[in-house]
C-alpha cells in the first residue's frame, strides 16, 4: 500500500466513522449540547416540521461560518428531490436546485440520497461528482459542500442535509457530529411530523364522524366518546365516561346477547350487527354496532373500539321498499311475490307436521263491468271493501292476497278437507254477495272460487296454483258466484282448450266452419225476413262444435277477426240470394264481436257497395258492454255503419250494465232482449215486468225489440200483447243449414 493511498484511508476514517462525543473538545461539546436545546424547545412548543428545520439550518450556520445549510427532501415517487428549508440559501439557487434527479453526478446531496451514505466534497469545482450541476457551484460560489442522507424510522433515505461553504474544506469531528445531528432531527422532526398529521386527522374523523364512537377499557367502561354519540344517545361527555357500554342498550337483549358479542369480539377480532339501543329520554332506536378490539403487545384487550349509528330511518326505508315489494298498494294485502313465498313456507311446514292445506283462487264475477259503468275508483273502493269481507272470512294463520285486477287467493292452513273448505266457500260467495255501498254509489258483484288441496291434489307450488286456477275457472262456466274443487278432469280440460286454439288455426283454411240461419219472426203478422248467422265447426274428431266452445278461443288468439270476415262474406252472399229469390228486404243478422271493432277499422260497408247491395241487408249485433268501452275505433265505426244504413243490434240485452244515452247516441235499431228474462217470463212477473218495460223504453227511443230464446207458444203471446216486434227461438225454429232455412221460408 502506498502512502498516498495510506493518507487517503485515514482521511476516509476520520471522515466517516461515527463521531463520538470525547472525540469533541468540551466548548464543542457545550455548543452541540446548547444547539441540542434549543431545537428540543421547538419539539416541545409543537413547531412544525419546516419551522424546525429551518432552525436548525440557522444554528448549523452560527456553529460554521461562511456557510450555508439545506435540507433536500425526496418526492413521493422517491425520482426527484426539492428544497425543503434552506433559510440562507438564495431564491435562485434553490430555484435551480429543485427537481435534482439522485445519481453519481448531481453534487453532494444528489449522491448522498443516490449512494446512501454521507458525502463529503472539498472541491466542487472539479470533483466529478459535481459534474452536472458545476455551474450552480460557480453562479453561487459553493466551493465545498458535505451531505447527509435522513433516514427514516424505517431507516429508508428520505433526503439529505447539506453545508455549503464558500471556501474548500473538509469536515471536522465536531462539523461531522453537527451534520450528522442535523440529519437526524431533520428525520426526527418529519417521523414526527407524519404522525402528528396522522393523529390529527384520526382525531378529525373521531370529533366529525356522523356515527357515534366510543372508546372502552378492557372492562368495558367507557373512557372517550364523540360528539356524535351526545346526538345519537342524547348523553353528555360526563354522562357516560366511566360508565359500563350498556349504558347505551336498550334492556330488551338479555345479557346472553352481549356475551355471545363480546365472546366473538374476542375470537374473530370484530363483531357487527343490530343492537337496540335506549336514549337518554327512554326512546328505543335501532342502531348498527362495529366492535373492534385494541390489543397491548402481549396480545391481550386493553380497549373497545365501537361505533354505531341510528337506522331507524334506514329500517323504515327499508320496510317502505319490502312492503313496496311484498303487498299490494291498494288493498295493503299480500301480492304475489309474498303470496308465493307464504305458499312455498307453509307447504315445507305442513309437509313437516304431516298437515295438509287448500289454496283459493277467488274471481270476482263482473267486476269489469262495475269499473267501466261507475268508474275506477268506484271499483277501487269495491276491491278494497271485497279485500277486507275475504279477510273477515278467514282465520289469522290463513293468509289473502291480492294477485292483481279482481283476482284474489286465499291459503287456508291445516285444511286439506273438502267439507271444511266449502264451509269457508260458501261463507266467501255470501260475503261477496252482499251489495257494496261505494261512495253513494251501490253495486253488486258475486264471485268464482276455485280450490285445490296440498297434498292431495299437487305438492308444489306451481301445480296448486294452476289447479286452482283451473277450478276457478270452471266455476265460472259453471255460471259463476259457485265454487268448485280441482278435479284431475279439470286438467284435461285445460290442456283441451289448448289443443282447441291450435286447430281452430286450421278450421277456417280447412273449411270446416259453416254458418246456420234462424228465422227471426215478426210477431204481428208471422213473416219472415229476417235470419240470424250462428257459426258452427265441423271439427273432423269431435263432430260439430258450437261457438261456446270456440268463440272465446278465437277471440283470445285473435283468430276472430278472419273468422269474423269469412262470416260476413257468407252472410252477404247468402243474403244476395234470398234477396233475389224470397224476399228483397231480406236482412241477416250477424254477431260481432268487441275483439273485431278494436282490431281493425273493417271495411264491410266497402263490400256491401261493391256488391251492389244495400247496407240495410246486414244487421251487426254487438254487446252492451262494447258501448262502454268508447274506444276511438268503435265510434267511428258505428258511426260508419250509420250511415250505410247498415243496422246495429244490442244482443244478449239486460245482461250487460247498458246505458241509456249510449243507445241513443249511435242510433242503434234493435234490442235483442236476452233469452234468460224471456224463459221465466210465464212463470216470474217480475220478468215480464222487466220486458214489458224494456220494450215501452224501446219503442220511446225508436227501436225494434226481438225476444231472443223463444220457446212456448205462452211466450209469443205474452209478447205479443206487451207489443214486442220480433221473436226468435227454437219455438218458431232452430237454426238451420241454408236448405232447410229455404224450405222453411217456403212453408212461411
Ligand atoms: P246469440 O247471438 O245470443 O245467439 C243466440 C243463441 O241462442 C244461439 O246459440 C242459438 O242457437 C241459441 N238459441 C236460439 N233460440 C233458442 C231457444 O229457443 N232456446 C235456447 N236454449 N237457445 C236458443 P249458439 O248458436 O250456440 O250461439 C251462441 C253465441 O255464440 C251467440 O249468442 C253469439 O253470441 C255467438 N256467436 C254465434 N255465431 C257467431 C259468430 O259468427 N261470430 C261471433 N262473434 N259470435 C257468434
Ligand atoms: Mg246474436
Ligand atoms: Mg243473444
């Protein structure tokens, strides 16, 4: 080893090892140890982070004279660093200094950070490692400049503190322990920092959180609370402190309750969950509770950290939505997403106790015709009321529920017995019988019930609803405000139906439908001029089907409107014939039905021209409750046929809820009164009454009367007298193929 290099390791010894304080003269000693103090003032006065440093670059620079010190700091992404105090260093300089990148030639303070370690630079002028930033060295005349890296509590390099001087020199013992004590307090003072700005933020989020927080011993005393919890408890600070955590629970949860919390506090470090609370005034309150435990070094609980807040206002929101999604709004019962899950519920628990139980599917007969005649919420008020008599009619275990429009359901639990089921039905039809007094308005309805049993008839939900269904349904055809039970018939009658409707598809390409003609008769003088068109289908298996079975079908899948076509075609063509070969006011009546109006605007009186014929050789019979409904479509139609002279005819008359100014308003011609006033006429006075009434009414607006469904020779002539115009009915003939009808006419 030479001795050059022999010079240069002492130099690197003296320089770098650690300096001890009797390496230090006393007066250097007394000095670090004045320094030490007044810095340590600051700590103890708070002063922040910059203050401090600041400080202790002005003390560096009284203890070195011609020098100035800095601290550099690293940025967050650890790539540049930036002056962070440096009081006596010009505005320039540290201009130019901001954003120094660490590396092998950016100064004293870039390779402090950059190697890690203290560097100390006698000459910056031609020491490479200023080599990049030598110009600052001249501008401000830096001549030797000794750096520090700070280190953080983690021992990472955080920055540097630096003496610049304007002289060369190296550093002593005690410029070392002054550099080195520098670098530290600057660490120090930014550790500190942090964590005061931690706490100080903690200590904002403690005072400002909305949710009430509480800080508890290990023996569950309250030791700190915030504001929130005086608002939340209605208790003051010195209320609770020093008071036991249930000072705040309501006593409803029994002191198992808290165990099991505490006891999995313990275990899995946390525990939430809803607590009743009880505030200071006696009120109980919902609350949401998070505990977490605070544990010392040896692993024990030394606090509780909860926090909680009020949900009542959540829980009623939370209960708007459920009942929102569970009940209906109107009747406040059950719908059918909660009707469902009840089903599914006691299904499983009388599967369980071994029990049985029946389901209800309950129509109200006519409710339609209720809410078009007197209104929505006329019909409103009547579900309700019809809500409340079911309600009445059952037990509290048994659940109503309101699937939509007039449809209800019932589950009886614990029945699975007809004869006690039809009690109940029975009590049902009478309770719904009974007339409903709705804003001064009176109406009447009936209803249809149709039930299944679990577990006789279905065990699943999906079967029980469809068979009672299905016997509701078969309630109503058989005439309604009647009950019936599921029969597994009832199931091929469905499936039936279906079948219907698929082949009803074909009936019209495959020519299988045919129309028969009964004589309408004028009753005064016994002629014939008129016919009604009844359709039939000749189905090839079944043989011939009535419109019963089918119209409703067609009307569903929307097959009507080209049956309804293909029916006046025919009509019109066999109304030109006899026309021409009996009769030249011939007329033939045809049924259409409300479905036909609202589908398409038709264009029959076009045809009727375009064949040369009179409009007056058509009869349209509608329904009353077509009236009711004054679709756009309707009207104009009417209105059409009006003027085409076509005539319109109200079939099935008294059945429907009519209105007066509606016949009068589309000038219709004829009232066909329905055949169930005609066939009690002989024997209920109350009937011929009605008749006789309908037909003075009639005449009055300057219609025709027909009495649909004449079967006696008593009925004529009661007819007669009360001055109806025409009858129809199997008296005078049934309907019959196009020969007969003409062999008929002939005998006529
Ligand atoms: P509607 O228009 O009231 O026709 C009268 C119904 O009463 C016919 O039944 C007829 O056969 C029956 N009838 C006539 N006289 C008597 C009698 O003295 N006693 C009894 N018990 N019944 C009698 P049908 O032919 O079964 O027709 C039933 C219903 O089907 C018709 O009632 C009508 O509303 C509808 N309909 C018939 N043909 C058509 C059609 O082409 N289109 C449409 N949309 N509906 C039709
Ligand atoms: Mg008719
Ligand atoms: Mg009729």
């Amino acid at each position: 080893m030479s001795k050059h290099t022999r010079v240069n390791e002492d130099l690197f010894d003296q320089l770098y090892a650690p300096v001890n304080y009797f390496d230090l003269t006393n007066i250097e000693q007394g000095r670090i140890l004045q320094f030490q103090q007044e810095i340590l003032q600051l700590v103890v006065l708070g002063k922040d982070y910059k203050a401090i440093c600041e400080k202790v670059c002005l003390l560096m620079e009284q203890l070195l004279d011609n020098a100035v010190a800095s601290v550099m700091l690293l940025d967050k992404e650890k790539q540049c660093m930036n002056v962070f105090a440096a009081p006596s260093v010009p505005e320039e300089c540290i201009r130019q200094l901001n954003g120094l990148r660490p590396g092998p030639g950016t100064g004293s303070c870039g390779n402090a950070v950059f190697r890690q370690e203290p560097v100390f630079i006698e000459s910056t002028l031609d020491d490479p490692r200023w080599q990049n930033i030598r110009q600052l060295a001249i501008d401000f005349n830096i001549l030797s400049c000794w750096s520090m890296p700070i280190r953080s509590k983690g021992d990472e390099c955080i920055g540097s503190f630096a003496l610049s001087s304007f002289e060369h020199r190296l550093p002593n013992t005690f410029h070392r322990k002054l550099l080195e004590i520098g670098s530290f307090i600057a660490g120090i003072a930014l550790e500190q920092q942090k964590m005061n700005e931690q706490l100080y933020l903690s200590s904002k989020v403690f005072e400002n959180s909305t949710e009430a927080i509480l800080i508890a011993d290990a023996s569950k005393i309250i030791v700190s609370i915030n504001k929130a919890l005086h608002k939340i408890t209605g208790y003051a600070e010195e209320e609770v402190i020093g008071k036991p955590v249930s000072i705040v629970t309501s006593i409803r949860h029994g002191s198992n309750f808290f165990q099991k919390i505490w006891q999995s506090v313990k275990q899995h470090n946390h525990w939430q969950g809803e607590v009743w609370n009880l505030h200071k005034q006696g009120r109980e309150y919902p609350s949401w509770f998070n505990i977490i435990p605070v544990r010392s070094k040896n692993g024990l609980i030394s606090y509780y950290l909860i926090n909680f807040s009020d949900i009542t206002d959540k829980k009623k929101a939370d209960e708007i939505i459920w009942r929102q999604a569970n009940y209906d709004s109107l009747t406040g019962l059950p719908n059918r997403n909660m009707f469902y899950e009840r089903l599914n519920h006691d299904i499983k628990s009388a599967t369980r106790n071994g029990t049985g139980l029946t389901v209800l599917f309950i129509d109200l007969d006519r409710f339609k015709e209720v809410n078009d005649s007197l209104g929505h919420s006329v019909g409103d008020a009547l579900l309700v009321e019809a809500a409340k008599r079911l309600t009445r009619c059952v037990r509290e275990t048994d659940t109503v529920a309101r699937l939509g429009g007039d449809e209800f359901t019932i589950i009886l639990n614990g029945i699975s017995e007809p004869y006690q089921t039809e009690k109940i039905m029975h009590t049902i039809l009478l309770e719904l019988a009974k007339p409903f007094y709705l804003n001064t308005k009176l109406a009447y309805v009936s209803a249809s019930i149709g039930a299944t049993f679990f577990p006789d008839d279905a065990s699943s939900v999906e079967l029980l609803m469809k068979n009672a269904d299905q016997a509701m349904y078969a309630a109503k055809n058989n005439g309604r405000n009647c009950w019936n039970c599921f029969t597994s018939n009832m199931r091929t009658a469905s499936e039936v139906r279906s079948k219907t409707a698929y082949e009803l598809r074909n009936a019209l390409k495959e020519e299988q439908l045919f129309l028969l003609y009964q004589p309408i008769v004028e009753l005064k003088t016994g002629n014939v001029y008129k016919a009604e068109a009844l359709i039939r289908w000749q189905h090839p298996e079944r043989g011939t089907i009535y419109p019963g079975e089918f119209i409703a079908i067609a009307e569903e899948t929307n097959l009507i409107t080209d049956i309804g076509d293909w029916v006046f075609k025919q009509a019109v063509n066999q109304v030109a014939l006899w026309q021409a070969n009996f009769n030249a006011g011939f007329q033939i009546s045809i049924n259409k039905s409300p479905k036909q109006f609202i589908d398409k605007m038709g264009d029959w009186v076009n045809h009727l021209n375009e064949r040369g014929l009179d409009g007056q050789s058509i009869i349209v019979e509608i329904t009353e409750n077509l009236l009711l409904d004054v679709h756009e479509l309707v009207v104009k139609q009417l209105l059409n046929y009006r003027d085409a002279g076509v005539q319109v005819a109200i079939d099935d008359f008294g059945t429907g809820y009519s209105s007066l100014s509606y016949l009068k308003k589309f000038d219709i011609d004829y009232l066909k009164i329905d055949r169930s006033f005609i066939s009690n006429m002989d024997s209920q006075s109350n009937d011929r009454i009605l008749c006789e009434a309908v037909i003075t009414m009639a005449h009055r607006l300057g219609m025709k009367v027909i009495a649909e469904g004449v079967e006696t020779d008593l009925q004529q002539q009661l007819l007669i007298a009360m001055g109806c115009d025409y009858g129809q009915g199997n008296f005078f003939s049934k309907p019959m193929m196009v020969d007969k009808f003409e062999a008929f006419l002939q005998q006529n």
